[in-house]
C-alpha cells in the first residue's frame, strides 16, 4: 500500500513537473509549483522525515508562491517563447540525473539500520542524552544543545535573510522617495 | 478501509490536477489549488492512521494553516496586482485585468 502510493505520488510529480514546463503563463506555474511542492512533501511524511516535510510546505508551498506572485507583481506575466530550442540543456540535466542515480547505487538501503550514518554518532546521542542534557526529546537535544552553535548560525542567516526580503518588498525606499518627492 | 479513503483522496487530487492543468482561468486554478492543499491534508491524515501513527495528524494542522495563509496571500494580490504597503498607498488599487476578469 504505501509503496502503490509512493509510485501514484511519484507520477503526479513528475506529471506536475511536465506542466511546469510547457504553460507559459507564469500564474499557473506558480500554481503547479504550489502543488509540486504540497507533494514532495507528502513524499517525505511518507519516508518519515516529517521535519523535511514542515519545511518545503512552508517554504515552497507556502512562501515561495508569495514571493513568486510578487514578482509576477513586479515583472511580466507570461514567459517568453523561446527563439529556438536547444538540445544542450536537455543532455545536461539528462547526465546530471544519471551520475546521481548512478552514486546512489552504491548508498546502503533506505532505512538500513546498518547504514554508516546509523552506526557513528546516532548511539551516543541516544545512550548520552538522559544524563547530558536531560531533555526528553533527543532531536531537541541535539539541535539546541550538541550543534548549539550551528542552530545559532542557521537563526542568524535566516533572521538576515528575513530582514532582507522585508526591507526589499516593504517599498520602504518608494515610501521615501515619494515622501522626498512631496516635500520638493 | 483507510487504504480505500486515501485511494478516493488521491482520485480527488488526480481529478483537481487536471482542472490545474487545463483550468480556463486563473479563478479555477486558485480554487483547485486551495482544494490541493486541503486534500494533502487529509491525505496526511488518514495515511497517518492507515500506517498506525496518527500522531501525524499535528503536521496535518500544520499544513491547514500554511494553505490558509497562502490562499490569503493569492487573493491579495488578484486585489491588490502588489503584495507589499497595499494598505498606504491606496492609489495603486487598479481593478482586475480584464483576462483575469470574467470567469
């Protein structure tokens, strides 16, 4: 059952990727990359990776859309037709995929518990936890206590770019050039 | 039983894919988008019980509020044609383009 809807969720991916591709109205594409991304996160809920899956709802679903209609906004509305085709990019993307594909061969399989990334620091954290830091979720503990410092610097970059998108798309500068442009 | 309500979700969803991809105006896309998301969340829901963790339903939450907020953000700038100080300016509040006007 779950491996069926992991195939018919695959299918509608890539059928929403297609669409991508071929509309020209970048409306709907902002759309369809809505729905791109509502799926690829109910792939990762289905693997098990519920974290990941916050994230790209949020981001992708969420504020990239907003942020792409207000470029919509700002720019054109539909996406020019192109002079003429190349088949460069097309065999770029096709190598990238297989070299990729052909590196996961070699990968343990998914949800091996012998696989290294198992097997190195994952026991410690679980063995140390209660008495290290005594937080009843280990994934709390890892995050704000063992990597503290990278948290802190994830907090930072992020509150930075934050702070540059608001700045960006809060029209502060129009604000003052008008402003400027009254008083004048 | 749980196996068969994710089935019909998944139809709906099947079915609101294809309205996205030929949906004659931008109103229909929008609507279909919205209704994604609410079928993603209840996909979230019943797969939670169906594979016996129903404790993702906390994430189905989640993923109501995202859709809510996203759709809210849609219909502004269909208002608006801007998602930025809306409010100050009003001179900038033109009326829909006639493409995106009659449904």
């Amino acid at each position: 059952m779950e491996l069926a809807l992991t195939i018919l969720l695959f299918v509608a991916l890539v059928a929403t990727a297609l669409t991508i591709a071929l509309v020209r109205r970048l409306f709907a594409v902002v759309m369809l990359s809505g729905v791109f991304s509502l799926l690829s996160a109910l792939l990762f809920v289905l693997m098990d990776a519920v974290d990941v899956a916050f994230t790209e709802a949020a981001v992708g679903a969420g504020i990239s859309s907003v942020l792409m209609l207000g470029t919509i906004a700002l720019t054109a509305r539909s996406e020019k037709r192109p002079e003429r085709y190349s088949l460069v990019p097309l065999a770029v993307v096709l190598l990238t995929g297989g070299v990729l594909i052909y590196g996961t061969l070699d990968m343990p399989n998914f949800g091996a518990a012998d696989a290294p990334v198992q097997l190195h620091v994952g026991p410690d954290y679980i063995r140390k936890t209660p008495e290290d830091i005594d937080v009843p979720n280990i994934v709390t503990a890892v995050l704000a206590s063992y990597r503290g410092f990278d948290t802190l610097g994830e907090v930072t970059v992020v509150f930075t770019a934050g702070l540059g998108v608001v700045l960006l798309i809060s029209g502060l500068g129009r604000r003052i050039r008008r402003r400027r442009e009254g008083a004048d | 039983m749980f196996a068969a309500i994710s089935l019909l979700i998944f139809i709906c969803m099947a079915m609101l894919m294809v309205r996205l991809f030929a949906g004659p105006t931008l109103y229909d896309r929008v609507l279909a988008l919205n209704v994604f998301g609410s079928c993603t969340v209840l996909l979230i829901g019943t797969v939670g019980f169906l594979f016996g963790r129903p404790d993702f339903l906390d994430i189905a939450l989640l993923y109501a509020l995202i859709n809510f907020v996203g759709t809210i953000a849609v219909l502004k700038f269909f208002r608006y044609r801007r998602l930025g100080d809306a409010a100050d300016d009003t001179e900038s509040i033109m009326p829909p383009e006639p493409d995106s006007e009659e449904a």
